[in-house]
C-alpha cells in the first residue's frame, strides 16, 4: 500500500521555512520576528499534523533570510522549531536553533515594580536553563520569568 503525499502549504522558491513550531506559538512566532510588517509573500499553516508535536504550524517566508540572533528569539517560546534556507526550491541550510545567552526587547518583566514596566527602557535578560525549563533573570530588578508568565513584547 503506498501512502500519498500532499503538500499542505506550498513550497517556496527562495527563502525561509520555520518549521516544527508548536501550532499554539504560531503567532507569537509571526509577532517576535516582525512578519506582520514586511511585505515579502508569508505562507503559514496551523494545526498540521506532528509526529513530534501532535499539531504543529509552519512559516514560509519568500525572498527573506534572517540572522542567527533573530531566529533565536523564536527559541524561548518554540525551542524545538526547526529552519531551512531554501534557494531555487531547494534546502541549502538547515538551522538549529539555540537559546540566546541574553535577550533585549521581546519580553516583559513580570515584577510590576520593575523600572522596565514604568520607564522607556527597553528589557534585559540573561537565560537560565534550568532542568530544561527556561527561565529569564531580569538585568535591572534581578527577578525571575518562569515560563508560565513569559509576555512577549508584541512589535507592532
């Protein structure tokens, strides 16, 4: 018995693909790397099926590559999203991601005092991993994001 492939979101000729990111981060993904606000073509499906995830969404993204530390931020809320560069069709590249050692302006602090939270100042946090679960300590008030109160700052 031979099983039939479909395409479910059509493929690219240049660009990149995010791939494996959990169907429920999809548009945080979208928000943290600024594809709201670029006009380059954006195929994104959601709720596709995922040996690994269950259900997962994928990002084609035409004519655009990104740097290492953009695609990076994607990794505090998809860890196990996976990227390819593709030229002419093809995969050239495939990207694995890695949790920044410290990240700028995606999150929030969640201490409601924090000078972040009431000042123009743009957030700092060095990553912890800690028994594989992220965790963000806060440059300026030293307190700790967990996963459960992660906000992301949203770009638009």
């Amino acid at each position: 018995m031979q099983m039939e492939k479909h395409l479910k979101v059509s493929a690219i000729k240049n660009g990149t693909v995010l791939d494996h990111i959990p169907a429920e981060q999809l548009f945080k993904v979208i928000d943290i790397l600024g594809l709201s606000c670029i006009s380059n073509q954006i195929t994104f499906g959601t709720n596709l099926d995922s040996k690994l995830l269950g259900k997962k969404a994928i990002i084609k993204i035409s004519d655009r590559y990104f740097e290492s530390d953009e695609i990076n931020r994607i990794a505090l809320i998809a860890p196990q999203a996976k990227i390819n560069i593709i030229q002419n069709f093809k995969v050239v590249e495939k990207r694995v991601l890695s949790i920044p050692s410290s990240i700028k302006g995606i999150a929030k602090c969640m201490n409601p005092v924090c000078v972040t939270n009431h000042q123009p100042i743009e957030t700092l946090f060095t990553t912890i991993t800690d028994e594989n679960e992220l965790k963000l300590l806060c440059h300026y008030c030293e307190k700790i994001t967990d996963k459960e109160n992660l906000k992301i700052i949203s770009n638009n």
